[in-house]
C-alpha cells in the first residue's frame, strides 16, 4: 500500500505477483539450485548465471508464461511495469517465444481465481515454480501471551526437482521467500 500509488504514476500495478517477482530474484541467487536445469543428454546440472524469473497467465489461449528477465537487477517498479506490459501482451496475443523462453523459476498465482493451495506443475526445463493462492485473513494463535488475533496470511506451494533440490532446502528457501515477502522493500 505505501508503495502502490508511486508505482501506479510510473505506469505499473504492484502487484503479489510482482513483489513475488523481486523476491524470487533475489532468493534465487541465495539458493542457486533454484536457478539450475538438467541437460540429460549431458547428464550434467547447469547453473545459470542470469536470473529470469517467468509469470504464468490466463489467457483465453490457456496458460502462457512470459518471462522478466534480469530480475535481480531491476526494482520493484520496474518489475511493476513490466509484468503488467507482459501480462497485457499474453492476452492480447503479442508475445514472441523469445519472451516466453530461459526462465530460472515461474510464479503461478492463482489468487484471483480463489482457492486455498495448489500443486503448481515445474515449467521445464526449470526446476521449481513457487504457487500462490488468495490471501485470506484467519485468526491466528500467539503462543508468547495465549492471544488470538487476526492475520493476513498468503498460502504458498512450491514444487520442485528432487534430482536437484532436496526438501529440507525447500523449506529453507520457502522460509526465507516467507520472510522476505514481510518487508520487500528491503530487497537489492
């Protein structure tokens, strides 16, 4: 909210999915086997160096997925508005295959559909692609004084490659994209 009407006079919509966009970009690069593929053919794991970052959307083609590239060098309204024109260029039709190739990782945001979690199925040849659901507001125990209290929670899924990442490394990446998503604005 207290970024949104600046990002709005530069020509974008700050989004989740856009926040999720920065976030992601930078988790990737402290998790590099988040921003790795499989070559079978040389049966080698390749890391890569750029930081791509792809956005599913519904379109009335089905699912096309557009991809932000060098995320991790970009601000958040620059992220802003180049979802925004991506998104806009899917759903009229316009996007080339260059820009919907070389993505590290895809965000799937269902939330304005509904529903509470998903299994996202990984856009290959990536490795992972991060779920996000309608945020909803639940009431939530405080154990520190016994409190309940109403929260405002995001319910995300990741799936992922076990031939690359293991579980226990998910959940630190998902703990750390959780957290980060607390205070965006501190990403660089």
């Amino acid at each position: 909210r207290k970024y949104r009407d600046q990002v709005r006079q530069a020509g974008g919509d700050l989004t989740v999915t856009a926040i999720l966009v920065k976030v992601l970009a930078v988790a990737i690069r402290q998790f590099p086997q988040f921003n790795a593929s499989i070559d079978p053919e040389a049966e080698q794991i390749i890391y890569k160096k750029y930081v791509n970052i792809g956005i599913a959307v519904d379109t009335d083609r089905g699912l096309l997925v557009p991809v932000v590239r060098n995320a991790h060098q970009k601000n958040l309204t620059q992220i802003a508005i180049e979802v925004q024109q991506l998104a806009q260029k899917a759903r009229d039709r316009k996007l080339t295959l260059e820009e919907m190739s070389g993505g590290s990782m895809t965000i799937s945001n269902l939330g304005g559909i509904g529903g509470t979690y998903f299994t996202p199925i990984i856009n290959w040849p990536e490795v992972a692609i991060l779920g996000v659901s309608r945020g909803i507001i639940e009431p939530v125990w405080r154990p520190s004084d016994g409190a309940i209290e109403p929260r405002q929670l995001l319910p995300l899924s990741l799936s992922y490659d076990h031939r690359i990442i293991d579980g226990a490394e998910a959940m630190r990446f998902l703990r750390w994209v959780v957290a980060a998503v607390g205070q965006p604005s501190l990403l660089s």
